[in-house]
C-alpha cells in the first residue's frame, strides 16, 4: 500500500498545484488513465468546494488531501477546516448540467465506487472520503499503453 499526503492553503493558486501532486502520484501507482481521469475529476470537485464553500478561500485555513492505493483500491480524503456543515449530501437535487455550478455532488457521486460526508475529527471542517475500485478498470486498455 501506499500512500502520500499533501496540505495547500486556501487560495484559488493552490487547485494547479494540488492537480499535479495527486495525478503524479496516481501514475507512479501505474493506474490506468480512465480511472486516472475519474480520481482527478472527483477530487478536484470536492477540493474547490473545500476551497469555496468550507474554508470560503480564506488564506489562514488549509486543505488536507490524504491519498491511499494498493492493488483493490485508491482511497481519498479531503478534509477543510470551515464549520464541518455538510448540506444534506445524500438528498441533493438534481444538477442543471448546463448551470456553471452545483455539479459537484453529483459528478463525485458518479465517479466513485463509493463516497462519505462528515465532520472531520482533527480539524472540525468537513471530510469527504472517497473510494474508487481498481479492478473495475483493470482488464480496460489504454491507449496511452498502446501508444495510439
């Protein structure tokens, strides 16, 4: 198993860096690039709403990203430092796809084998935890691997 974890501050500056920290570690696990892609959209969702709506971009605060893999499955936790207020994840409208924002839920809903919402124990802010399988994209080709 192995794992990495990385903390970035509350600025907007902060999304590019945390792009490349976690898809550099996702190809060093040698994952293939779908399930690559899914990982990144998902935490990318939920790090620009830890970013925007717990933290409210406050420079003072952080973001905990706490990324786990081994040969079942990638684990992900963000966690912020706001008010630990999940808005009734489970019950959430449906998104206007067309609408610039409130995709987020349902895109991470999407993408994951499986997804939590709490309040964090360490920092009071809230946590999202997300499973992806590993298998469900090993007999998948890339094309990357063919060099296409």
């Amino acid at each position: 198993m192995s794992s990495a974890r990385f903390t970035y501050r509350s600025v907007l500056e902060s999304e590019n860096k945390m792009y490349n920290d976690v898809k550099t570690f996702l190809v060093k696990q040698k994952i293939n690039s779908k399930l690559i892609n899914n990982i990144m959209l998902s935490v990318s969702e939920a790090f620009t709403n830890a970013l925007l709506h717990g933290n409210q971009s406050d420079p003072n605060k952080s973001i905990q990203i706490l990324i786990t893999a081994n040969n079942k499955e990638i684990t992900a936790d963000i966690t912020d430092e706001g008010h630990g207020d999940v808005e009734n994840p489970d019950g959430y409208k449906k998104a206007d796809l067309w609408q610039e924002g409130g995709r987020g839920l349902m895109l991470i809903k999407t993408m994951t084998s499986e997804v939590s919402f709490g309040k964090s124990t360490e920092t009071g802010g809230t946590q999202v935890s997300m499973k992806f399988d590993r298998n469900k994209y090993m007999n998948m080709v890339d094309k990357e691997e063919l060099k296409i």
